[in-house]
C-alpha cells in the first residue's frame, strides 16, 4: 500500500511540476520548452527547461507562447508569407541583429538607384528601399537585416548634382 501512494504522490508531482513548463511555438512549426523570462519590445528572453542559462529570440520568429503555469495562451506575431516578388510590401527590414535570432540566414541582397536621377534624397531613399524589398521578396524571404544605408547627395554623388541610395542588407525566413 505504502508502494502504491509512493507512486501516485510520485506520480502527481512530475504531473505538477511537467506542467509548469512553457511552450514557445516558433512559425517554422518548432518549439521550445522552457520558461519565458521576460517578453521586451521585439524579443523574449526565456531559459530552457532544467538550465539558468538565459536565451533571446525574436518576436518575429514566435507565432505563440503557451505558459505551463496557467494554461494562458499568448499570440506573438502572425506569419508572414512572402510567395514572390510581388509580396515585397509585406517584407520587414529589421535593424537591429537581437531581432533575427531564431531565424534562418539567407543571401546578401541589395537596392540602389541609379548613378544619374533626378531624386530628391527621401525619394531616391523609398525607391532604393522598394528595390531591397523586391530582391528579398524574390527570394521568399519576409526579412531583411539592414547592414548598409548610404545615401550621397550634390558634387559626392555625381557631376549632376543628384542623390544615389544604396542599402544593402541580409535576408531571413523562418
């Protein structure tokens, strides 16, 4: 008899203590178990059941967090779904690297306009940000890590007097 309360007292604890563990759910169908430390403005800070290490990944990576304690159920972001270059309103130029971790690197793209225009300097800024966002919609990425941002006006850009931006970043998907 001694054995079988052992059991269940066993039993119930493991029960207890299983479901105090969070459940993050990444958009890329993975998860991970843990504790969710604390949620910032683009990143979680969550540990890994059992360590104290503590780890960051992006918001954008996580579609939702199921916390062990109470059962509560929090959507993070909602995919997005990039399918050609026609998507390429919906791609995210990130600025920071705390907000791609828990995403996949993918290739170098970049947007400029031409040597010889007649832009102004946001203009010729929105159009060499549309490029950027096309070539990494072409890739299928929603993405971008913004690792350049240069923009020349008047006798440093060209003998004309115009504006050149180029912007040259680094995609990610899920």
């Amino acid at each position: 008899m001694k054995k079988i309360i052992l059991l269940v007292t066993l039993a119930f604890g493991f029960a207890t203590a299983n479901a105090q563990v969070d459940v993050i759910t990444k958009h890329n169908g993975e998860t991970v178990k843990g504790k969710v430390v604390k949620l910032e403005e683009y990143t979680i800070v969550y540990k890994y059941d059992g360590e104290d290490a503590e780890n960051t990944m992006s918001k954008y990576a996580i579609e939702k967090i199921v916390y062990g304690k109470s059962g509560r159920v929090e959507e993070v972001t909602e995919k997005v779904t990039v399918n050609n270059e026609d998507d390429w309103e919906k791609v995210v130029v990130l600025e920071d690297k705390a907000y791609i971790s828990g995403l996949k690197k993918g290739d170098e793209v970049r947007g400029k306009t031409g040597l010889i225009n007649f832009q102004t300097g946001n203009t010729g800024d929105k159009k060499a940000d549309k490029k950027l966002k096309m070539a990494a919609a072409a890739l299928g990425c929603p993405f971008i890590l913004l690792t350049s941002d240069k923009t020349t006006v008047g006798a440093n850009s060209n003998q004309l007097g115009g504006a050149q931006a180029i912007k040259k970043g680094i995609t990610y998907k899920y």
